[in-house]
C-alpha cells in the first residue's frame, strides 16, 4: 500500500461537513468587535489535536472576520503549557479553550483568569476537575468499549460461519502511549468488553506513540511474537494505517483491524472505511465545534449560561454505516 501523507489538509476540511449539528447556521450573524480566543492545545502532534486546530480555525473564521484565534500548542510539556497560560493571561482574552496537560497545576491561574472575566471552556476529561465555565468531553473508556464490542461480535460471527461452538481469537491492542489518562480509560473499556467472552484474549499490548511508523513496527513485533492474531484495536488512525502497512495481504485478510477517531484526510479513519481500507474506526467527536457554538451564543445571549459540562457520544464508523453518517452527520450534539 503507499503511504499516504500523514495529513491532507484539503481532505481533513471537507470532512467538517460531516461533523454533528453545527450547520455552519452562525455564520452570517453579527459579533462584538475585537473577541479574542485564545486556545491551550495539550499536544497538536497528534492526529486528532491538528483535526482539532483546523476546525476551529476554520469555523471562528465563517463565524466573524472579527474574532481573533490564538494558538498556543504546548506539544505534550506541561510546563510549557503553564507558561503559554501565563501568556494568555496577560492578553485578557474573551474566551479560553483549554486542553490541560496538568490539571491541577493549571487550577489556580484559570481562576483568577475566570475572575477577571474570560469565559474558561475545558475540552477533554482531563478537564473535568476545573473549576471551568463548562467541560466538553468524551468518554474514553467508552471509545475503548465501542472497539471492544466490534471485536466481540466479529469474532463471534466468524464462530457461527466456521461452525465453532464459542468465538475464540487473539487480540492486539496499540495504544498511543504507556501512561496517558485517556490511553488507560480506553484499555479499560476495551478489555471490559473482550471479558464477556471467555475466548478472546489480548496477547499483546504496545505503545505506537501516535506515529504510523511505531505502530508498523510495534505490530510487526507482536506478528514475530504471537505468530498471528485475529483483530487489532489501534487508539488513531494514522496507527492503524502503520497497521495496515504491517499486515501481509494473505495475513490482512484474516485480521480485523479497528482505528480511533473516525475523521478525514488521507488517514482518516472516515477515508479508510470508506476506501475500504480500514474494517472500522471509532467516532470521537471534535469537541471544538461544539465550544464555537457556546461561543457564539453567549456573543449573541450575555446572559446565556452554559451547563457545567456535556458529554459528547462516540460512535462506531463501519461500512455498513457509511450511508447513514452521509445522510446525518455523526453522533448529534446535546443542545446548549
């Protein structure tokens, strides 16, 4: 297979209108002058955090020429992030979107800034415990459990066609670090659903460190190791797509392969499923597009108040629900 660019800018913008309930229907209305939004991205390396830049870009700039971006990406370094804060501070933003590295660090100068008026939104569960004007977040142990439930009933179909009186397969799993919150909740939810069948074992679990090349050379190890397995759960897709790049075609054939986050661009697990490249990918929503909505109400309402947070829904992205996702969007938002 050749190796597609890590990002396709044009790809990851078209897929935007895809996303749920947003309909760009701001777009025309008018906006205080000079509002300023300042956002503290824990770590754009990832695939998911450039989704997340690009479409928030994107969308502040339909809303009103006059809002103003600032982008502070700290590149997995709490310390710079706490710095990038102060930096913030200083500029007596409007508005704050916040993916913390270290939240209780981070705790007492979001105060005082939420004291001296700038309206604080926290993305992730990370930033749960903030003392934020509202949390979006989306359950991760819920991701890993949506990729455990394909898993499962996969294999459990494959049992019925080869006539096997339970499913039984090996399992592989690619985690984007060893350590992360987030990485440790979807592991949970993923071995939580593999549990409910006796058979289905997971043999190997590595990190592939959000590249395509460690994810390649960590499934090549656990093929060295194992000798074979049935299904791989990878937490991106551009891992899943170093898993696929890993997989022999006689031996691709035989594995399900399941990626995370479910967007576009050339490595988008939406692209992947679609080409049918990828068996599935799970859904998690960009939180971002959500936050520009509760933005833009409270310019539009000052009175308007969010709700302390909102949990938005995963969802799981095959084949089979390709027509569905085109005519409705993903998952929907919950209303502000």
């Amino acid at each position: 297979m050749n190796a597609p660019a890590p990002l396709h800018r044009a790809g990851l913008l078209a897929f935007a209108l895809l996303l749920p309930a947003c309909k760009w229907r701001h777009a025309a209305e008018p906006v205080a002058p000079a509002v300023t939004v300042h956002y503290l991205a824990a770590d754009d390396r990832t695939a998911y955090e450039q989704m997340q830049r690009l479409v928030l870009t994107r969308l502040l700039a339909e809303a009103n020429a006059r809002l103003s971006l600032v982008l502070h990406p700290a590149e997995g370094s709490a310390a710079r992030q706490m710095q990038q804060l102060r930096a913030a501070a200083r500029e007596k933003p409007d508005f704050l979107l916040v993916s913390p590295l270290d939240a209780a660090a981070l705790a007492a100068p979001l105060a005082e800034l939420r004291q001296a008026g700038t309206r604080v939104i926290g993305l992730g569960e990370a930033a749960v415990e903030l003392a934020c004007d509202t949390v979006l977040f989306c359950p991760q142990r819920e991701l890993g459990r949506l990729a455990g439930d394909l898993v499962r009933r996969s294999l459990e179909r494959r049992a019925q066609e080869l006539g096997l009186p339970a499913p039984r397969g090996r399992v592989v799993q690619i985690r984007g670090d060893e350590d992360a919150a987030a990485g440790r909740a979807r592991d949970e939810g993923f071995r939580a659903a593999l549990a409910e069948v006796p058979g289905l074992v997971l043999v190997h679990d590595a990190p592939g460190f959000w590249t395509r090349e460690q994810a390649a050379e960590r499934v090549r190890e656990a093929l060295r190791l194992q000798g074979g397995f049935e299904a791989l759960y990878a937490h991106d897709d551009l891992m899943a797509a170093g898993a696929l790049d890993a997989l022999a075609p006689e031996v691709r054939e035989n594995v399900l392969v399941i990626g995370t986050d479910g967007h576009g661009g050339r490595t988008g697990g939406h692209t992947l499923v679609n080409a049918g490249l990828l068996d599935a990918s799970i859904y998690q929503p960009l939180l971002v597009d959500y936050a520009v909505q509760l933005i833009l109400k409270s310019l539009r309402e000052p009175a308007f108040r969010p709700k302390p947070s909102y949990a938005l829904t995963p969802r799981s992205v095959t084949p089979r629900e390709l027509d569905d996702i085109r005519l409705n969007g993903m998952a929907p938002y919950p209303e502000p």
